[in-house]
C-alpha cells in the first residue's frame, strides 16, 4: 500500500485487526524485560539503551519530555514508554489487546513513582473519541504498529491529528527494504510447509536460528517465541519504504525533524543557510541509505566502510591531508609552489584508483545469493538442506540480517 491510495473497507480493518490481535496475543512481541527473571537489570539495560536512541540517535533529548503530555498508540506491553515517563511525560497508552494493557500497568508502577497520573485505554487507535482527544497532547508516538494495521494512511492522519501545533510526533516502524531479508525469510518458512504457528515455529528455528539467536541476546531479551511470531506468524507486516513516510508527513502537513538510524545523505549541504528539511534532498539519501540497509550485517562499522569507495586507502587520506595543509590559512603574501601544488593533486588522483567499491561489491553479492537462494526453495523442501547452504552464505540473513527499524521524530508547525 502506498501512502496515497488508501482505500480500506471497514471490514478489511477490522479482519487484519482480529488477526493481529489473535497473533499477538498468543505470543505479546513487546515483553523485552518484564518476563524475565532479573527484571530489574534487564530493565535497567534496556532503559539506557532508550537513552541512547533519544539523546543521541534522535537528538530529541529525555529532558524534553519533562511534563509534556504524550499518548501512545499500540503501547504493546508499555516496556519502549515507560522510560519517557521516567523522563517526566504523563502518559496515555493505547493498546488493543487488554493482556499487554494488564503488563503495561505492572510496567509503569513497578518503574514509574506517579502511576495514577498515567492512563491506559484498551482500544483500537481507530476507535479513539478524536472529537475529545484531538490536537491535546505536546507529543504523539506510534512504533511497531502501523506496519500491522490495514489502513496505515488513517492511521497517520490519526496519530498526527493527536499532537497540538507546536507539539511533535514521533514515530517508528520497520523499513521496506531494511526489510527485505526478513520476507524472503517469511516467503521461504510458508513455502517449505509453514502453514500453521507451530510449524512456521519449526520452520524458522532451522532455517533462521542464528538470526532468532542474534536477537536474543540484544537488549531487547524477547523469548524465541514472541521473536518468531512478530516476524513470520503475523501476517499484516507491511513495512513503508522513508520516501512514503516523508510523504505521510508531508500530507498530514508535519516536518521531518529527525531519524535514528539518520536518512540524511551525509553529502548534504549543512550549513546554517541550508534547509534541514529540505525534502527532495531527504528523499534522495534515503533511497542510497535504504540500499545500505538492505544488505548491512554487521552494524555500526560497517554503515561507514560500506559507503566508503577508498577503504583501506590510507595513502589518499594522507595526500588530502597534505593538501588541505598546503592551501591553509593562505594571505596576502604567500607564495604557492604551483607546481608541486599540482603534483599533490595528480598524487591524490592516484591513490583514489585503488577503487574499493564496497558497496556495489556488496549489492552485486547479495543479488547473487538472493538468486542462489530462491531457486534453491524452488529445488528442494529440505529446511535442512537448505540451513545448510545458508551457512554459506556471506550477506543474506548473516549477522543483522539489514536494518529493519526506523525511528522518526515530526514537528507539527503551529
Ligand atoms: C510490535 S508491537 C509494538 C509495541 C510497542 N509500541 C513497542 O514499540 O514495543 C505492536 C502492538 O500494536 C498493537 N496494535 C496493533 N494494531 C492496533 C490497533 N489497531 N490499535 C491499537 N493497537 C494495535 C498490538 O496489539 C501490539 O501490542
């Protein structure tokens, strides 16, 4: 579904929606501490992670939220807000399904000291009283849950209409393309047989262990079970590539402010006379970010050397070095070697040869695994075969397996 065509019947909302809920409450995929035995560090681990993401990833600071009032909509079990409610927002979650409202509650008194100034409404976000809740809160939040509902166009409108002028609308989702890995997973688990949760259990834990494994030991510690169902037992999981989000906001008349991981083509002009939010120039970068994240697997470093043509050239970042030296804090009077200034330049031209394309090396490596992978499901019905081959692999589903969410932070003009 695109963000501008957005025509769903009542009755397909409302099918998607008990699907949804029949999936996620078999398995809550929002319990990343409370189940756990060592609550409190997990808790306290994942509180910090939170800390990150805001302070540092959104730049929308945790002392921003002081006494801001902030509704959530799909709060799932409460674990990703009750950190924004420890940084002092007064919080109104709302969540369908009533067993992750019931967690939610013990979330927010175990870690909260104010629990009655919290509210928590068990509803879909489409049934809210808009009429009553309309443009009342300093910030509205959605994350993880627009990809699983049928008319995510509404629900934009909805999440925006929530937030007051002035105030901001943060939200966060998985990515098309950072997502990619994840339904070729989907199509080979319901193609070898998994037509049943049970199955698609038995299914994934062959083929995809070492990925369920990774994520286990995040900071998010979800039991194999819930990671299994919110990937590949939930149906609706229709991830919007950031060209439709940007265009989500753009009709809801909101402006981007931020994104973690960022979309911003790091080429930008970013002086103080260029426009942040200059949107065809968002939109661009992110159609060379996305294509990053289709394929990163192995985090952090990575993101850089992939982007980067001269890894390894020590040689180039030397003579630019040399040369920005040469030229620097030049006046009036100096005299310029011509040239030995033009021989940096043919050096600097030299050393950029040794071309180091990792990223298109990548994409090419990816495209041919994809191909190796898909005709592999076509020959064989064999998970164990087929694990076997994946192994092999260098790029599909090893490590991160891409990059599958992102997080947006919105500002809506007043
Ligand atoms: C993947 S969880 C995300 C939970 C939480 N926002 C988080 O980031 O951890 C998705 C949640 O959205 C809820 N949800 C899905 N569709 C909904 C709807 N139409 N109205 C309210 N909640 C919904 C689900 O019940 C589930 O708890």
């Amino acid at each position: 579904m695109t963000a501008q065509g957005s025509r769903v019947s009542y009755q397909q909302r409302n099918k998607v929606e008990s699907e949804t809920l029949r999936t996620f409450k078999a398995e809550r995929p929002s319990e990343y501490f409370s189940h756990l035995d060592d609550d409190l560090a997990a808790f306290k681990a994942y509180d910090s992670q939170r800390e990150n993401l805001y302070r540092f990833g959104l730049t929308f600071p945790p002392e921003f939220f002081n006494n801001k009032s902030l509704i959530d909509l799909g709060s799932g079990t409460g674990e990703a807000t009750v950190s924004l409610a420890r940084w002092g927002a007064i919080c109104t979650l709302v969540e369908m399904n009533p067993d992750a409202l019931e967690v939610a509650k013990r979330v927010f008194s175990q870690h909260t000291n104010n629990f009655n100034q919290h509210s928590f409404i068990n509803s879909s976000l489409y049934d809210l009283d808009l009429d009553l809740l309309k443009e009342s809160f300093d910030i509205s939040s959605s994350s993880g849950v627009f990809t699983h509902v049928a008319d995510k166009a509404k629900a934009f409108g909805i999440l925006a209409s929530l937030a007051k002028p002035g105030g901001y609308v943060l939200y966060g989702d998985r990515n098309t393309l950072g997502g990619l890995q994840e339904m070729l997973q989907r199509y080979a688990i319901y193609q070898l047989g998994g037509q049943s949760d049970e199955k698609i259990v038995e299914i994934a834990e062959i083929l995809f262990s070492e990925d369920i494994d990774r994520s286990q030991r995040s900071v998010a510690r979800r039991t194999r079970r819930a990671i299994i169902f919110d990937r590949w037992v939930i149906q609706q999981q229709d991830d919007p590539s950031v060209n439709e989000v940007l265009t989500f906001f753009e009709q809801e008349g909101l402006e981007y402010v931020s994104s973690w991981p960022r979309i911003d083509f790091p080429g930008r002009g970013n002086s103080v006379l260029s426009d942040p939010r200059n949107l065809p120039a968002l939109r661009d970068g992110a159609r060379l970010i996305e294509s990053l994240w289709m394929v990163l697997n192995k985090g952090e470093s990575e993101n850089i050397l992939s982007c980067n043509p001269i890894q390894n050239n020590e040689k180039f970042y030397d003579q630019l070095e040399v040369i920005g030296e040469s030229l620097r804090n030049h006046q009036i009077n100096d005299r310029v070697d011509v040239g030995q200034l033009i021989d940096k330049f043919i050096h600097l031209g030299s050393s950029v040869t040794t071309n180091n394309a990792i990223l298109s090396e990548r994409l090419e490596q990816f495209s041919l695994e994809v191909q190796e992978f898909l005709k592999m499901i076509e020959a064989s019905n064999d998970p164990q075969d087929i694990r076997k081959r994946i192994d092999s692999f260098k790029i599909l589903f090893r490590g991160y397996t891409g990059v599958r969410h992102v997080d947006y932070v919105a500002f809506k003009p007043r």
